[in-house]
C-alpha cells in the first residue's frame, strides 16, 4: 500500500481525510482526498507541472517557503497518476 498519495506527494498522514474515495464510498489506497473523490480526480485536466505549482501554492499559503515547496514537489512527475 502507498503512503503517500501518486498524484501530488502529500504523505497520507498529513490528509485530514486519510484518502480519496471511489464512487462508493470506499477509500482508494492511491490518492489523497485533496486529489481524489468519489472516483474522479478532483482536477482533471492538469498536468503534472500544473500539480507541482498548485502544491506549491497551497504550501505557499499555510507558511511553507516558495523553494520548500519546491523541493516537496518536484518528485510530482514520477508518481503514478502522471506517468504515461
């Protein structure tokens, strides 16, 4: 089992919902509830560089430094969800 979501690196202890869920209701064991509800990504469309930044911005926001922020996203690219 991952512990830490594929989509945007968040370990799932820091996810106050502890994981993602599908359709019905049961937790998905690779990405957090920030990224992932109800069987969709939560964002669709983006790419992982526009993961990395809005991670970035949500770091941003609760005090992280914009070059922290940096360092904790840029494994983004090799998680799961944006491999192709």
């Amino acid at each position: 089992m991952n512990t830490k979501c594929q989509s945007c690196d968040i370990p799932f202890t820091k996810d106050s919902s502890n994981r993602g869920t599908e359709e019905n209701g049961d937790l998905n064991n690779s990405y957090c509830s920030y990224c992932y509800e109800n069987g969709a990504f939560l964002q669709p469309d983006f790419t992982a560089t526009q993961m990395q930044n809005h991670c970035i911005t949500q770091l941003k926001k609760k005090g992280v430094p914009r070059f922290l922020g940096w360092l904790f996203t840029r494994g983004i690219p090799k998680l799961d969800r944006w491999k192709s």
